[in-house]
C-alpha cells in the first residue's frame, strides 16, 4: 500500500498541533495540509487511535483560524444550503461521492479498520454534516477533489 503524500510530523508539529487543540494531539501520521507560513492546518491521523479506538477522520482540521472560519459557515446555516444544493444537483453528487471514495482509498493505503469500512468523514456520501472534516479534506487533497470542502473554504473568511 502506498500512503497519501503527508509532510513528516517533527516534535514541533506535534507541540504547535496539541496547542492548536487545546489538548494532547493523537494519532498524528503527517500533516496533510500548511499554510503559506508552515504552520499544521490538518492533521492525517491513524485510522486507529493508539488506545484502539477506530477513527474514520483521516484529515483534521487544526488550525484555529480555519476552524474558526469554518465554524462560522456552520452557525449561519451554510450546511442546510449546502444539503440543499447537494439533493437538487446531480453532477455535484456525484462528485461527492467520489470525493467519499477518494477518502476512503487514502484511508486505506493506511490501513484497513473492520468497524470503519465505507465510513469517511463529513457526512460523505449523502449529506453535508462537518463541514470542519470537508474543508479538511479539501486542503489535504487539493481542489477539485471534495467539491463541498471546496465551496466552504472558497466561503469562508480565512485563507492558508
């Protein structure tokens, strides 16, 4: 299996993303996505925790201001939009779902977890439910991949 192109985590990463946080950073594999200045803004995390405990959210977003952001667009209603946009047209869901797939391909280059099998993140392939773990994947896999991360990271008042 090959792995998703993820920047090696340093000790620094791991301090910088527990700050992020605000508790002890878990599971980290690399970062996935940086800002213009370095800084972790997603975090590729094991599939399952060191305790044992599954975790279908490969990308997590980290860093504040994205958070922030994101968290903005969820609070004004942009998911019910979004869910609304997503059940009228038929090419964006398809792109959706393929963006699911896509999830679920990087996920398992990792390794594969019985009791996450076909779970991604965000509410994939359906409906539109985080969109903190969409605008994650966006970042980590580039535009053009998850459709709905993109259009929340093009709404949202942040930029890396």
């Amino acid at each position: 299996m090959t792995t998703p192109p993820f920047d090696p985590v340093t000790q620094l990463d791991i301090d910088t993303v527990s700050a992020q946080l605000g508790r002890p950073a878990r599971g980290v594999l690399g970062i996935a996505a940086r800002t213009r200045t370095g800084e972790p803004t997603v975090v590729a995390t094991a599939p399952r925790l060191d305790d044992g405990t599954p975790f279908p959210t490969l990308y997590y977003l980290s860093h504040p201001g994205a958070v922030a952001a994101i968290s903005f667009l969820e609070a004004t209603g942009v998911m019910n939009e979004l869910n609304d946009l997503l059940a009228d047209d038929e090419e964006l869901r398809a792109a959706y779902a393929r963006a699911h797939e896509a999830y679920l391909a990087d996920r398992g280059t990792i390794e594969d977890i019985p009791e996450i099998d076909g779970i991604s993140a965000g509410g994939m392939p359906t409906r539109v439910k985080c969109l903190h773990a969409l605008a994650a994947h966006a970042l980590a896999a580039g535009p053009g991949v998850n459709p709905i991360g993109d259009i929340a990271l093009e709404r949202a008042d942040w930029a890396p």
